[in-house]
C-alpha cells in the first residue's frame, strides 16, 4: 500500500489548527494582538493572500525519503513488509498589516510569536494524532515581501521532519 501524502498533510494541518483556541495549551495565537485566521493546505505563493486574510498558516509537503525496513512489496496481503518513510514539511506561517497600523518592531514581535507558537504546537502534537511515530521542527527561517495590495508581510517558514512507518 502507497503512503498517503493526504492524510498526513491533513493531520498537520489538523494539529496545527486544533491548537488554535484559548482553551488549548499550547495556543497557535498565545501572545498576538490578532488571532490565526485560518490554517489551511495550500501554497501561499500561489493563493491570493489579503491583508484582512492574515495573519494565516499553510502546510504543504516540501518531501520526502524512503527507507526498507523489510525486504518485498509493502502491503500485508504480500509479504507484510514495511517501510519507514520520512517526510518534510513546509509550514508558512503569514502575518502582516498595513504601515498605518503598527510598526516594523511590531510586525517582528508578531512573527516570532507565531513562529514560537507553530514550533510549540508541532512539539506538543509530536506524533501528530498517532499518525507519526515522531515529528520535530527541524529549522526555521524568517522573510518579508510585498502583497500586490502594497501591505507589506513578514513570513516564517518552519521545517517539520516526520517518520512514519507504513505497509
């Protein structure tokens, strides 16, 4: 049986998103002015991303690498083997507002919260509902740019390393 690249990203998102209420510990919103509008699987570089729409956190699979834990074709109806599979994940996470309403300073503190909190959550969420047998954010790293609107946008990208093991 193939991996299945759906339901894992899912469950990233799913962590992620779960963890975006002030009830839950870690909180994805724990210390920003504005709470995470949406999490979502999607390509920010693709989507058209508004102001009003942030600030907003995407998950996507930037990869991943195979490794026999057994020798034949996966799957228990054939030989039972298995395989270990070990899976990157780019997790964007977005914020930004326009110059009039808040400053540079203001804009970082907001993004390495929202970089603190992603990171939290993925290290809380280890094993990602029981999908993973362990997740770890492996680096993190900051921008900005421009929205085609003119509103500037800080970004953090956050690597997940997953490994699975599947039939």
């Amino acid at each position: 049986m193939a991996f299945d690249y759906e339901a894992n990203v899912t469950a990233v998102k799913n962590a992620l998103a779960g963890y975006n209420t002030t009830t839950s510990s870690p909180d994805l919103s724990s210390g920003m002015t504005i709470r995470v509008k949406t999490v979502s699987i999607d390509d920010p570089a693709v989507v058209g991303v508004k102001w009003d729409d942030l600030p907003a956190v995407f998950v996507q699979i930037s990869g991943g690498a195979d490794e026999f834990a057994g020798c034949g074709p996966t799957g228990p109806a054939t030989s039972n083997a298995t395989k270990f599979k070990e899976v990157t994940y780019d997790i964007f996470g977005l914020w930004g507002r326009d110059g009039a309403h808040s400053t540079h300073k203001d804009s970082l503190t907001e993004l390495y919260r929202l970089a603190e909190n992603i990171e939290g959550v993925l290290q809380k969420e280890m094993t990602l509902s029981g999908t993973a047998m362990y997740c770890q954010p492996e680096s993190t790293s900051f921008g900005s740019g421009v929205n085609p609107d003119g509103t500037r946008v800080k970004g953090v990208l956050v690597a997940l390393k997953a490994k699975y093991i599947f039939r």
